[in-house]
C-alpha cells in the first residue's frame, strides 16, 4: 500500500488507484463531488457515473493541476490489466457529459496533447457536517451466522487482502463496497464479474441499505445489520443467527 500526500479530497491511502480514507466535498463549479458517498450532485438531483468514471474524476481532482499521462491513469484505473486506450477516452467523455463540459472549450477536464488529461479548474471543499441527530449507528454484515463488522467509511467486500473476506471463486477480488456516514450505508458493485444484488434486484448504482437488507455477492448470500446505540458503551457477540 502506498501512502499518498494529503489531497484536497482528504488524506488518503492508496491501492490500486482507489483512494481509501476521510473524505470531504468539494464543489465543481454548479456541481458538488462527494467522494465519501461517491456522488457527483447539481441543482436537481445526483447526476450518473459509472464507477470507473467517478473514480477518474477523483484522481483527476486530487491531482489538479497536474497532467496524468495515459500511462498511469491505465494503471491506476487497471491496474496489470490490459484495456483498449479507447476504454479511457469514453470514460472522459462521460465525465465530460456529466459536468456539461467542452473538449473544445474545456472549462474542467482539460486534454494534454498526446499525453493524457489534467483537471484545470477551481474546486473548493464543502465543510463536512455531523449527522444531524449526532448519531452514529453500529452497521454490521451477517454471513453463516457470524458478523463481518463495518467501520465508518469505505468497506470493500471481496476476495483481496485488504478486503473483507469472501472467500468464493464466485466473488471478485474487489467485488462491491459499503460506505458508511453517520445513520445512513450505501451500497455498491466495483464492477465485478457476477454482479452484486440487493433484495434480488442488481446494483447498478450506489443504493441506500436498511437494516436486515439481504445482500449477493456473486453465489454468497449476506444480510446487512444496523443498530442504533442506545447508550455510550455497545457490546458486540462473536456470533448471530441470520
């Protein structure tokens, strides 16, 4: 794991181009990136990317103004993966789409010729704010009667070291993860190959878990536990029945 210079996204922990760690908003132009819940949010609503697309734009961000080669934006998005150049060119478009943004005239993603690309305008951050009760709740998964507890913000779920561990040829290495602030816990799928569904519906976008939420990961069936704590000390068992 290789640690990274504090960014204007927070300090941050890198692993194969997925920054783990504290996390603040910053404001892109109308437009707010939220890179704990991983939303990009304008006037009326959360505005789509895919999940390569948004982690794109928070490398691009983090880095401003720097120009990215091609070369690391491939190993940082795929790493030890061989992909066509096209696959990055689509994803700056999308993200182009996104912040309404000219490649002709670029107000944001910025084209380095024969190089690669540089996010070139201001972001500013977004104090973050407590949970408007205070209340942080204790989030947890349940998988053959055992919890698999959650910590607040970023929790992978998958096959890698650093993952919590699902160990199933069905599962990939970095299959989903569950990102939690405060009261509330999003989930979403990392691309994987067999897909990641709540309540037998597929996720294709981050989505808002509530407790005794059942949750596949490729075949291995997990049910998402949330509890308020009803004082300052909370006792955790080692095992529970689904």
């Amino acid at each position: 794991m290789e640690a990274l210079t504090p960014g204007v996204l927070g300090d941050f922990w890198g692993f194969h181009g997925i920054w783990l760690g504290r996390f603040v908003k910053l404001r892109l132009g109308e437009l707010t990136l939220d890179a704990d819940t991983r939303q990009l949010v304008g006037a009326e609503g959360e505005v789509h990317l895919s999940p390569k697309a948004f982690e794109l734009l928070r490398i691009l961000v983090d880095r401003r103004p720097r120009a990215l080669s091609k070369h690391e934006l491939h190993e940082l998005l795929w790493p030890a993966t061989f992909v066509s150049e096209a696959n990055l060119a689509s994803l700056v478009a999308e993200i182009r789409e996104a912040l309404h943004d000219d490649a002709r005239q670029p107000r944001f993603v910025r084209t380095a010729h024969r190089f690669g690309y540089a996010f070139m305008a201001e972001a500013t951050a977004v104090p973050e704010s407590a949970p408007s009760n205070g209340v942080v709740n204790f989030c947890w998964l349940l998988k053959d009667g055992r919890r698999l507890p959650l910590r607040t913000g970023e929790n992978i779920l998958g096959r890698d070291d650093d993952a919590i561990q699902i160990d199933s040829p069905t599962v990939s290495r970095r299959h989903a993860r569950i990102v939690i602030t405060g009261a509330e816990a999003l989930l979403e799928d990392l691309g994987s190959k067999n897909g990641t569904f709540v309540q037998g519906e597929p996720v294709s976008a981050p989505v808002r878990l509530a407790d005794g939420d059942e949750i596949r990961t490729g075949s291995i069936v997990l049910r998402f536990r949330m509890m308020r704590p009803q004082g300052a000390t909370a006792t955790w068992s080692g095992e529970e029945r689904s």
